[in-house]
C-alpha cells in the first residue's frame, strides 16, 4: 500500500513518538474505556432531538405533507432541500477513501474510518426526505421496477428521480462494503484484546476470522484497490444525478448545464466541511491528536479552498450569465440581481457570505493552521450549503411563470421538527459508532509508522545530515 521512502522535508503524520503498541492503545482506548459524562450529554441530547423528528415523521405521515410549508407553487421546499445537503455531506467520506486511496495519499489514513461512517450516516438520513415526502410511504418500493399485479404498472425509466434511487443505493451499498472491510482488521485487534466474552464474541463475528495472515493482507489490499476503482465514479455519478432532478427540468433557473459539475464540487466542499467539524471534535474527545495533525487539519482545509473557488466560479457564471443576457426574467432565479434584492434577499446574501466570502479567510496559513477558526468556518460552511439547496429550490420555484402564482414559502414547525430530528439521527449514529468501532484505521497507520512516525523521520534526517 505504502511505498518505502518519504523525503525528510515532509511532516510527519503520526507525532508524539509512538510505537506501534501505542497506536493500538491509544485507538482501542475509546472503545475499551467507559464513556464520559460529556459523550453521555451528547448522547442524551441527540436522542431528545432524534425521538422530536420521529414524532414529526409520524404526524407527516398520519396527517399527509399538507403538514409542510408547501404550497401549488413551491411542491418542493425544506424536505428536497435536506435531502441534497445530506446527499452531499457523505461525499468526503468516498472522495477521501476511494479517490486519495487510488492517488496513494497517506494523510488521509487518519481520517478516512470516520469520513466514511458519515458518509454512510448522512445518505441513511437523504434517504428519509425523498420516501416522507412520497406522503404515502407504505407504497414506497413502487420506486423499484418490481413485477407486479396492476397489469405490469413500470416505472418511468427516464426520469432522473428514478436514476436518484439507483444511483443513492448503489453508491450506498459500495461505501458499506468499503467501510466495513476496512474494519475487519481493527475488529480482530479489538477482538483480541476483548476483555468479556460477550465483547469477544460480538468482535469475532464482526472480524470474519481475519489472522492477519500474508494471504489475508494480500486479499485486503486487492479488494480496497477494487473497491476504490468501483466508488470513484460514484463519487462523481452521485451527485450529477442529484443535479439532474433540476438540470433536466424546464424551470428557469434550474434548467442549466452547469448543474452537474457544480453539484459535485459543492458536495466534496459541504463533505470535507463536515469531516472537519466532526473530526475536530473527536480528536478532542477520543485524545488523537498525535493522529489527526495540524498538518491533516491544513490539508482538507487546502481541498476546501480548491472546492470552494470551483462554486465561486460556478456562481459567478450563473451570475453573469443571467445579467448579461439581458433578460428580464433571468431576475427570478436564484442566483441574479433581482434576487440580491427580492424577498428572499437575505437567503441570497447568506449564500454569498457563507459560501464565498468566509472561507476564502482559509487563503491564509494563520487560519487555515487555527483550530478554533477551522472548526468555525466549517460549521459556517455547512449552513451556507444548505442555503445553496434552498435557494436553488425556493428563489426559482417562488416566482413562476403566472404572476398571479408567485408566493412565499414558510416552514412550518413540522418542517423544522423534521430537519431537526435527522441532524438528531445522525449524531446518535456518530457517537455509538465512536464508541464501539475504531475510529481511526490503526492497522493502515501502522504501515506508515516508519515511514511518516516522527521518530523514524528524526532518524532519517539526523542520517541524512
């Protein structure tokens, strides 16, 4: 996996000395240790917003979506608006492990285990916007081209709604697979070290009877490298058929071909600021700092700026292309003069300020190194992309063609309720999952240790003296 050389003038990835026993410690240790009072807050707070948006669920379905804020002119509001965002968080989670994998990145052994798990968590919580929003969620599968008895009834194959489901099952399906044979070492490791015989027999099956044999290894490293091949277009293909919901639709302002490659580079931002928000604090709490570097930090930061100037680029053009051509009716989209000042003006400027002008302060090392400001400007990065998916959905569905038919969409207390509970879902899943599994993949790192370790590095510059 890991080539044999790394020149002295890189930064180490692991600091603080370790040993290759240190490293199984100091990641076994949140698993095998009994959790703080703060992980139980956590937990309990999680769980109170979790049990509320289930309550919400359940009176959307009983009562049906008239329960929204949604109208005959906005038919699609908060709920399709959640459902891009968290479609979009799990991209990093792919990107990291498939993409960097394929490119031999090492930085990204630290923070992959983690950035997958969201990924996994944030389409399971994409995935329930889409079926509530069915309002009559017990004839669900009729999604899938099944046979059945209402004379052969099919689905409409050309329709990108039903490309979304094949596309969101199958990307969600492969990063399981991903995810779960990455653990398979670390289950042995805990399996292992496992203390009571309930853990070690719930580890044991988990490890699927991994030895930690030559053969073993050789099959793992052939499969990750297959796997990555696999996930790779998906990290792609997910998201442009996100953007197809819109993009092959007739609504002004969303019928654009620039929607595709905009959609994915706004998901591999959104993703990589939501990597950064929950790593920051599971470094902090799970006591990996020698793990998860100011240099690893610095990095996604570096992705962040990159992505981020791509849908600076993308909106400038929407932008411009709407002025200049001089068109009346390009001032309804979301993205346009009129916007900037309509009613739905500060959805516009939160937009531009979250998106565009708060993370450009990352052009700098001195915040970019900061992780107080990191932590900041990836949480505001994450509330600026969900106004992305709002405006995109309210600004150009709020003025239609007829202007008798223009109106103003307001969530109602369900809607909230809803969004709500899924950010409650997700933080429940997060935290048990940083609890019984490793977070961070220490049989991957160990392979690293002499190459990218601090001490060895310090030999190796002292020798090269």
């Amino acid at each position: 996996m890991s080539g044999h050389y790394e020149a002295p003038i890189r930064e180490p990835l692991i600091i603080g000395h370790k040993t290759y026993h240190d490293i199984t410690e100091d990641i076994a240790r949140p698993i095998e240790e009994r959790a703080g009072k703060l992980w139980w807050v956590s937990l309990y707070a999680a769980l109170i917003l979790f049990v509320y948006g289930f309550g919400c669920i359940a009176y959307t379905i009983g009562t049906g979506i008239g329960a929204w804020g949604l109208n005959r002119t906005i038919n699609w509001g908060w709920d399709i608006t959640n459902f891009v965002w968290w479609v979009g968080i799990g991209h990093a989670g792919t990107l990291i492990s498939a993409v960097l994998l394929l490119f031999r990145q090492r930085w990204r052994m630290s923070v992959n285990r983690s950035a997958e798990a969201m990924t996994i968590f944030a389409v399971c919580q994409a995935a329930i916007f889409p079926v509530i929003h069915m309002g009559r969620v017990w004839v669900g599968y009729w999604v899938f081209p099944l046979p059945n008895q209402f004379g052969s009834l099919w689905v409409n194959f050309n329709s990108p709604l039903l490309w979304d489901v094949f596309a969101i099952s199958t990307y969600f399906s492969v990063s399981v697979v991903f995810w779960f044979m990455g653990l398979i070492p670390d289950f042995a490791m805990i399996r292992d070290r496992a203390k009571t015989p309930f853990n070690k027999k719930i580890y044991t099956i988990l490890a699927f009877g991994w030895g930690g044999k030559a053969k073993h290894w050789q099959r793992f490293e052939e499969l990750s490298l297959v796997l990555a091949g696999l996930a790779t277009p998906l990290v792609f293909s997910v998201h442009t058929t996100v953007s197809f919901d819109f993009a092959t639709s007739v609504i002004k302002g969303w019928h654009s071909t620039i929607y595709p490659p905009y959609f994915v580079a706004g998901a591999i931002f959104s993703g990589f600021a939501m990597v950064q928000t929950l790593l920051l604090v599971a470094r902090k709490v799970c006591h990996l700092e020698d793990y998860i570097t100011m240099y690893h930090i610095e990095i996604m930061n570096i992705v962040i700026v990159v992505t981020g100037g791509m849908v600076t680029v993308a909106y400038a053009t929407e932008y411009f292309i709407g002025w200049y051509s001089g068109s009346r009716y390009e001032d309804f989209t979301y993205l346009s003069p009129g916007a900037a000042v309509g009613p739905y003006w500060w959805a516009f400027w939160a937009l531009i300020i979250c998106n565009l002008v708060v993370p450009a302060l990352f052009w700098f090392k001195k915040v970019r190194t900061n992780i107080f400001w990191t932590f900041i400007i990836a949480l505001i990065i994450n509330i600026g992309m969900w106004f992305e998916r709002f405006d995109i959905i309210v600004i150009n569905l709020s003025r239609d063609y007829l202007p008798s038919s223009w109106t103003m969409f307001k969530p109602t207390i369900i809607d909230v309720g809803v969004y709500l509970g899924t950010i409650g879902f997700f933080s429940v899943l997060f935290l048990l999952y940083a609890r019984t599994f490793p977070v961070i993949a220490q049989a991957e790192l160990k392979s690293i240790l002499k190459i990218s370790g601090e001490t060895y590095k310090a030999k190796e510059g002292d020798e090269h003296h």
